[in-house]
C-alpha cells in the first residue's frame, strides 16, 4: 500500500480554502490522505452584525464542524482579519508549521489578489517555500527535505491573468462540497447576502436556505457553455458558479480524463507555483491520483 499524500491548503480566511480547493480536498479524503486547511486569519472582521469576538468565535466552530463532516484537520490562527502581514515574524511561524506538518503539496492564493489578506498569505507561503528546506533558518524545527509541489487556487484578476495547469473533476463530491459551505452558516446565509444586498432573501429553513443557496441548479443531462452559465448565474453563489470551471477550461479535463472529461459538470482549477517543487508527468500522477 503506498503511503498516504499529506495535502495542505492554506487560505487567508476560513471559508477560502472550501470554496476554492473544497472539492479536490474531499477526493484526497476519499483516498485516506491527510488533508490540513489553515486559515491565517481568525474571521474577526466577516459579519454585519456580531463582534469581532463574537464572529471569531462562531467562524472557528463553524470551521470545526467542516473538520467533523469532513474528516480533515482545520486549524485557525488567531490574526484579526484584514491585519494579515508578510513580515519576518509570521514567515518564521508559517515555516515551522509547514515544517511540522511536512506536506507533499500545498494549495495557496495567488500574490495578485483583490484581498490584502489572500496577498499577503501568498505572499508568506512564495516567502517560505525555500526556506522549507534551509535547516539553518528556523533551526529549532527540522528542515524538510525537499520542497512541497505547490499550487494556487483559480481567481478572475488579470494582472497576470490565472494560467490552470490542470483540472480536477468534482462531480462525484459536488453534494458535498455545497455540505462543507452550508457549515459556514455566518458567511453563506448571513455576511456574504448582506454584501451582496440579498440577505432578504435568504429562507430561514435549514434546508430551504441551502437550495436557495445552490439555486438555481444546473442541468445534469447536458454539459453547458460559458455564455449558458454566465447568463444563469443570477446571484454570487450558486451551482452556476461551481460548474463555471468546467467549461471554462474543458480542454483541460479532457486532456486529463477523456472522454469523462467531455461530459464533466463541475471541477476545480490549479496552477502551478514556480517557487515550489516543479509538477512533471511523474509526481502529478502521484500528487492528483484521481
């Protein structure tokens, strides 16, 4: 039996890494992987209404509720929101705990983000990455080997524009992918509708709030074009914007997976980091055994 892959993704706020990596997290789980999400930041600053404290607290059960219908390990340090800062300090801390954990590969933001805190974490793990394997840096905690493959998550900015180098299908997990949003319950039902001026609109059912949430749902009897999901995708969030990938990049599943890959509904996108560990035609097969 091979050794299972240790997978980490880390994201500036505690919903990143769900939205963002959700689906091809829950396939390593599958596998019998270890999977470790970070949010560097504690989620202070993500509501209308609670306390910075109050929110914090709400945000990390809720993200520990992800843990328990996952079966992923989901840590949270204690940085407020928007205060995310690349300096020496957290550099220093981000590689002992990389170090300690020691992942195959790791899953991060792009440095060019709307968000001073996805840049700034980008930031932090494209400041670690060499650092991980210099054992005279950080010496109280052992050097790794070798660095970690390391891969960001899509975005829609264009300054670079995002360059996928591969596409992971996620039909077979989509269910419960939308499960793991449902569990940030301050942020798809509450801080994200306010934002989007639709919080009126949000049903206060459990279950009538989480159709509402992936409404309206895409067809499953035929693969849509991109010009299909952008003219059905009415509000920010639904399985619109889950199956968005997919065709944007269809060329990329089938180059992956054939002819499934022609019929894929759903999927995530990654691209390669240049500072991590180059992804050859060996190690991603070992890397992305799905």
């Amino acid at each position: 039996m091979k050794k299972p892959l240790r997978v980490m993704m880390i994201g500036a706020h505690l919903d990143d890494n769900d939205f963002s990596g959700g689906g091809t997290a829950l396939q390593y789980l599958e596998r019998g992987d270890r999977v470790r999400f970070l949010s560097m930041c504690n989620g202070c600053g993500g509501h209308h209404e609670n306390s910075p404290e109050e929110i914090a607290a709400r945000r990390y059960q809720e993200a520990q509720n992800v843990a328990r219908l996952t079966g992923l390990e989901y840590d949270v340090w204690e940085i407020p929101d928007c205060e995310l800062v690349a300096d020496l300090e957290t550099r220093k801390r981000l590689v002992r705990y990389i170090r300690e954990f020691a992942p195959d590969i790791i899953f991060t933001h792009r440095t060019n983000d709307y968000h001073a805190d996805h840049r700034a974490a980008a930031l932090l793990v494209q400041d670690a990455s060499y650092l991980l394997i210099v054992p005279n840096f950080c010496p109280e905690a052992l050097a790794m080997k070798e660095m970690p493959v390391i891969m960001y998550f899509e975005d829609p900015f264009q300054n670079p524009p995002f360059m996928p180098d591969i596409a992971i299908a996620i039909d077979n997990v989509i269910d419960k992918k939308f499960e793991m949003f449902d569990c940030h319950v301050s942020q798809v039902y509450e801080w994200l509708p306010y934002t989007h001026g639709n919080l009126d609109k949000v049903p206060v059912d459990k279950k009538e709030r989480m159709e509402w949430y992936r409404s309206p749902r895409v067809p499953r009897d035929r693969v849509l074009t991109v010009e299909e999901i952008l003219a059905n995708k009415t509000k920010e969030h639904n399985e619109y914007e889950q199956a968005l990938p997919a065709s944007q990049y269809r060329e990329l599943l089938v180059k992956r997976y054939g002819e499934t890959g022609k019929k894929t509904l759903f999927a995530e996108v990654f691209q390669l980091s240049e500072y991590g560990k180059p992804l050859d035609s060996e190690n991603e097969k070992i890397l992305f055994p799905f």
